[in-house]
C-alpha cells in the first residue's frame, strides 16, 4: 500500500510537497532547470532565526511587520526582474524565518533557476551586512575590521566583473548569477555577519502543474501570517510529544493528546465483509465519531478512508497512526492543520523519524492497524 493516506511531513531537506493537501499540484523542480513555468520559491533563514519580521495582529487579521531586514530582503526580490527579463513576481511573502515567491518563467532562462537564486542569495547578504553596519556604533571600525563588508556595497554588476573573468561580456542575468560565495558553505554556523550567508544552504522550488491554480498557490503564500498566529494561539496542539504511552507501547505524537484519554474506536476494515457488514460497520464508526469517541486507525483502505473523512466532515476527532515519525520543524498542511487548530486531530508514530522517501509494507499497515484496535481496547477496559 502507498504512504498517500498520511500527512506529508514538512522539511526542506526533505523537499516534500506539503501544498498538495491543500489542493494543489505541483512538482519538484532540479537547481538546473531554466524552462518557462510558475514557480514557488521558498528559502529558509539559516538557522531559522526571526530576523525578517515579526507576527502581528490575530489570526483574522495576521500580518508580518518587516524588519529594516525584511524591507531589503523584500525589495532584493523585486529586482530579480531587472536582471532576468524573463522573470515576472507574481508574489511574495515574508516571514520572520523564511520568505516565499512566486515567480513566472516567461521564456527559458540564459541561466539554471539555481544561479538565479544564488545570485537573490547574494544580494540578500549585502543587503544584510549592510542593515548591520548601519546599526552599528561604529561604521567606520566594522568597515576596517571586515575588508568584505567594504565591497559589500558595490553595485551586482561590479562585483560580477571582478570576480568572473566573462562578466564583463555577460549579460545582466549572467553576472547576477556569476557572484562568488566563498562563505556559502559556512551556512550553517549561524546567522551573524562573519558568517556570510543569510539563508541557509539550497532552496526549494515546486512548478506549478495544473492550470488555474495559480490563484490557490498565491493564496497559500499569502496565507502564511494566519496560520503562523494559529500555531501561536493554539501552541499545545501544535507541538512534537515524546514519549507518549497508549497500549504499552511508546509513540510520538502531535496534535491533542487529551483524545488518547476519552473513548476511542479503532477503524479497521476487512476484505471479506459483504456490503452489509461494511455499511453496519460505517454507520457505527461514524455514530460513535459523532457522539465524540475519536476514531483510530492508519486509515489506509478506500473504505477506512471514507470513515473518517466522513467522521471529519460530521464534526469528528481522528487518532492517525502513521509509519514515521515527525522532522524537527513539521507542521500539517492543509485541512490536517485546520483539524489540529480545532482540537480533533492526534498523530500517532510508533517508529522514529527517517529522512528518506519510502512505500509502507504490508507488515507495517497490519501493526498499524494492530495498535489501533489495542488502543481501542485498553480505552474500553478505562
């Protein structure tokens, strides 16, 4: 059986497709690339330290209020356009930790998509030591004491000239694209200003891959502050448990952990069943759901499927068992993110977390399903 049926766990290493719960189809898209499409670029803060901005206003009316950082970050994005004709922005969003753009292709690139934002990187960072050296009490010492800092305030094409023997017959793309990074490997030493790099190692770029969802991805983007202050207000559900025990065994888990201590039904279907049996069984799990027992279960069938989207859509909680475990920095997407802010959402992961792609096996979903029907059980004795 396929994974599908799970949450897709948000990290960059991992480059998951978290927008495809919420609708939308997209694709990866190799550092090489160059051809015309839409595209959603999204680069973390090394370290994801809350350097660009900062939340304000409540989740109706959330917004990121720019620091002098985010302001050039910001405007860094707009001149992508100046350098590469071919690139129009079509959005964009900060985040205190993080930023997203979406950008179209009009006509393939002189250059990889990787060069192009090798050279956003760029001039991010000399916007950044400079934001730096102007708060600094003296401007003058940090510009003897750091040489680079000096050149940092050169113009893009000066610095492509100096350091690339071409640039000086490139074309405006090409020497944006040309400026060195000797410090680009030192990423993840933290963000101060010896370090040299503001964003941490690579990016993530998805392409768009159905027509007109353009609207959906823009909205996702902009919706990025309001689900930032739900995490917020909602903090307890939107946190990595260790250690949790349910029928002696020991899980991560998040979401509410409170629906592990009311009555729970396990959700398990089996192949034998006549349509009778398969509709009684229907109609008791989602009479249950709506009388608030949380239904439990890897939920991997199309029939266990279809119970709890039912039980969802009447208003009921979901225990998701799941074969792996959760990234440092996961949250859900999509309507598993609405569910947890509501309360009624709990994932459960028996193993540990493992970073590379995998198809669940069929020992796994019968264990899966095992557990759920052992929580069941150890609920009902109380």
């Amino acid at each position: 059986k396929s994974s599908n049926f799970v949450p897709k766990l948000e990290t960059m290493a991992e480059k998951e497709n978290h927008m495809e719960s919420a609708g939308i189809r997209t694709r990866l898209v190799p550092h090489g690339w160059k051809e015309a499409g839409i595209y959603l670029l999204t680069l973390n803060v090394d370290g994801w330290k809350p350097v660009l901005g900062e939340l304000a206003g409540d989740a109706e009316r959330a917004r990121i209020e720019a620091s002098a950082l985010g302001i050039r970050v910001s405007q860094e994005i707009q001149r992508l356009p100046q350098f590469f004709p071919q690139i129009k922005i079509l959005a964009k969003q900060i985040m205190p930790d993080h930023l997203h753009v979406v950008l179209q292709v009009m006509e393939p690139l002189p250059v990889a998509l990787g060069l192009v934002v090798r050279g956003l990187k760029q001039g991010c960072n000399r916007a950044w030591r400079e934001v730096i050296l102007a708060a600094s009490e003296d401007v003058g010492k940090a510009a003897m004491e750091s040489p680079s800092a000096i050149t940092a305030t050169t113009d893009v094409g000066a610095i492509a000239a100096m350091e690339s023997p071409s640039a000086e017959t490139a074309t405006k793309g090409q020497a944006y694209a040309a400026m060195e990074s000797p410090s680009e490997g030192t990423a993840n030493a933290g963000v101060d200003i010896q370090s040299g790099a503001l964003f941490e190692t690579g990016y993530h770029a998805r392409a768009l891959i159905e027509k007109g969802q353009l609207k959906h991805m823009i909205e996702y983007v902009h919706d990025n502050p309001r689900r930032l202050a739900v995490r917020k207000r909602m903090a307890a559900y939107f946190h990595i448990h260790k250690n949790i025990t349910a029928a002696g065994r020991t899980f991560e888990a998040y979401g509410n952990t409170e629906l592990l201590k009311g009555r729970c039904l396990s959700v398990v279907c089996h192949g034998g069943w006549n349509r009778h049996e398969q509709e009684t069984y229907r109609q008791e799990r989602l009479s249950a759901a709506k009388e608030s027992a949380a239904l439990v279960g890897a939920f991997i069938s199309r029939q266990e499927s279809d119970i709890r989207n039912e039980a969802i859509e009447a208003g009921g909680s979901i225990i998701l068992l799941i074969e792996n475990g959760f990234p440092e920095r996961y949250k859900p997407q999509g309507r598993w993110f609405d569910l947890c802010a509501e309360g009624r959402l709990l994932l459960l992961a028996p193993w540990a977390y493992r970073k590379e792609k995998h198809t669940i096996s069929r020992n796994q979903c019968l264990r899966l399903n095992r557990m759920a029907e052992e929580i069941e059980a150890e609920r009902a004795r109380g």
